[in-house]
C-alpha cells in the first residue's frame, strides 16, 4: 500500500476506520485455512484444550485478571 493511501486511511472518521477494521478481519477470518502457525503453538492450545476436556483446566475471573495486570 502506498504512503498517500495511508494518509488518506489516516484521515478518516473514527467509525469508518472501524468500519474498515471490520472488512478486514471479516475477509482474514474466511481466508485462515492458508494461515500457518509455528507447531509449538498448536501442541500448547492442544494441551490447554485437554486440562479443560478433563476438567484440569485452571481459570481466572475477570476482576482476577483486571487486578494482576492494571496498569500503573
């Protein structure tokens, strides 16, 4: 993409700017079956994926999560 595409991108409404975030997560999503992954990613959702199934899986409320990573 070309620089004064950009700016143009740069210049638009807040709400068209979301509007074009949307698009594009819309058309990534149906284009994913290309998209690969490093193997390791996979084994660790894999392994996560199992603890859950088994009922090993450890979870944390969202106020758990908002108090250990409020920024400061």
């Amino acid at each position: 993409m070309e620089k004064e595409q950009l700016e143009k991108l740069g210049k638009l409404s807040r709400q068209e700017k979301f509007e074009i975030v949307q698009f594009l997560w819309d058309t990534i999503a149906k284009e994913r079956n290309g998209i690969s992954f490093p193997t390791e990613h996979q084994r660790i959702i894999n392994e996560r994926l199992e603890r859950i199934r088994s009922g090993n899986g450890k979870f944390k409320s969202w106020e758990e999560i908002l108090i250990k990573y409020k920024p400061v």
